[in-house]
C-alpha cells in the first residue's frame, strides 16, 4: 500500500515491516557457524512481530545458494556490512568522549541493548508509538537490558520530535552521535531537509551523524524492479517502492556539507572491502553511487 499523509505503522505493516525485515536478516547471519554479527535480540523480535514469511527469513528458510537475491552468504555479508558501519560509528563517537546518542527512526534497532557504552552514554530512540512500546515490551519480557541509559521517545519523526526529544532529557549543548539508519528513503525530499535542519540545529560542535549514502540520480532504472521483486520473493505483501517518496532531492552529503558539517562518504565497494568481502558485480551495478555517510558538524 502506498505511502499517504499522516500514516503510521507498526512492526507488521507499512514502514515498520522493513524495520522487521532489517531484524530477520540480522538474526540470520547471527545463526551462522561464525557470525560476521551477533544481534542476540533479534530472533525473539522478529518472531514476536510474528510475520511468518520474516521468521523464515531469520531462520534461513528462503535461503537459495547462488541466487543473486536470496544467497545466505550474500545476505549475511550486505547486513553484516551495514550493520558494522553504524556499530562502529557509535564506538568511535564514544571512543572520542561523546555521551550522547540518537537513534532516529530507531525501529527494531537494539544497539542499546548489545554494544559496550562507556559509563554515562544516554541513548534515546526515537519512533512511532506503537513501535517504541512493542520493542520496549518484547525485549523486556526476554530479560534483557540495556547497556546505557536508553530513553524511548515514543514520537512522529513528522510532529515536534525536537521537543520531545528535549522533554526526554536530550541536551542541545553536548555532542551528540545521531544515527538515520535506512530512514532517508522513506522521507519526502523537503522532510529530509527539515530533517538534517533539526538535527543541525540541535547539534552541538563536535556533534556526529552517521547515514545512508545513495545518490537517486545514480541509480539504474532496473533498480526499483529488483526491490519489488526481492519483495515479491520473500513472499511480503508489502512492495518496498510503494514505500519510499520519489522526486529530485539534495544528495545528504551535499545538504550537509552546505550547512556547516564536514562529511566523509565510503562507497559501498570500501564499506566490503574494509571487512575482508567482495561487492558482487551484479550488486554494484545495482547501487551506484551509494554507500555510507559520516559527518562532523564543525
């Protein structure tokens, strides 16, 4: 179902169904004889969400050697990838004294609960109601905890978040680490401006942002036909495009650097390599000019 003005979703439907889908891969490659990641949470997720065709996914079901789309190895190896970029992210930040994070669009994400912080790190998570509680309830009930002090922001990204964000403790005058996993797609291109607005707005000197890196003018015209047909595959009745907004919008790297970060890009091929893989050919040509971005408000 397509995208309409003031929607909302939980981890079954809509939106919130790639946040599972996200999760389901996650707990895939955790399952392998030796993990590339380890999510210990994300199984109990998926399967609370209940979505059966998300459960096979995460138990390995609709795994096909050799397929270019369902290939264990190869969807281990994308997760494991995107995964460590943010994971590593986070570490830097703390690693360079920041103590403060956010997770936008925050999902089924359960950094909180599995990476080191050091001492004093406040973590928010902000999302849509219904998710923040099913997470919040779900991995409460399986006994785990979280490892910093994490503050659900049960908020719209489309409604005063900044506010919220503060009501929950947030503090504009310190560094922040942000974090807008797989979310940029999703936002109609002058709500991703608006976006990176607050987040600059909010951002101390010194502040860290982590993000998708994806260029929509480099991308092939068989590139939606290949979601939709991943989509179709894995058996969702959800079509991934009828999700994500079109039209001309600012790339995220040249939006930031004009409003005062200093930004650094690695190709999807670098972010492979840098962990011992090989970018397939066939996945190459499928993304362009994408990767991930970190940047510095300076």
């Amino acid at each position: 179902m397509a995208r309409t003005e003031g929607d909302s979703w939980d981890p079954a439907t809509s939106v919130g169904s790639t946040a599972t889908g996200v999760a389901a891969s996650r707990a895939l490659a955790t399952k392998q004889p030796d993990p590339l990641i380890v999510d210990p949470f994300a199984d109990d997720l998926v399967r609370a969400v209940g979505l059966e065709h998300m459960v096979r996914l995460a138990n390995g079901e609709l795994c096909v050697d050799g397929d270019q789309m369902l290939d264990r190895q190869r969807m281990c190896e994308q997760i494991a990838v995107r995964t460590r970029f943010f994971d590593d992210f986070f570490t830097a930040a703390g690693a360079s004294g920041i103590r403060q994070a956010v997770i936008l669009a925050s999902g089924l994400d359960t950094r909180a609960y599995r990476l080191d912080w050091p001492a004093g790190t406040v973590v928010f998570e902000v999302d849509q109601p219904g998710v923040i509680e099913f997470k919040s309830r779900t991995l409460a009930e399986v006994g785990a905890e979280p490892k910093a002090d994490r503050r659900a922001v049960p908020v719209d990204l489309r409604d005063d978040w900044q506010k919220a964000l503060r009501d929950n403790g947030f503090d504009p005058a310190a560094p922040t680490a942000w974090i807008a996993e797989g979310l940029l797609i999703y936002l109609p291109p002058d709500a991703q401006d608006r976006l990176f607005d607050t987040i600059t707005a909010l951002s101390a000197p010194g502040s860290r942002l982590g993000t998708d890196h994806m260029d929509m003018n480099s991308l092939p015209a068989e590139w939606s036909d290949k979601v939709s047909e991943w989509s179709r595959r894995v058996g969702s009745e959800v079509d991934l495009v009828d999700l994500f907004y079109s039209g001309e919008r600012n790339t995220a790297a040249d939006y930031l650097a004009a409003h005062g970060w200093q930004v650094a890009i690695q190709s999807s091929r670098e972010a492979y390599a840098a962990h011992g893989f090989e970018l397939p050919g066939d996945l190459a040509d499928l993304a362009g000019d994408s990767g991930y971005l970190s940047a510095t408000r300076k």
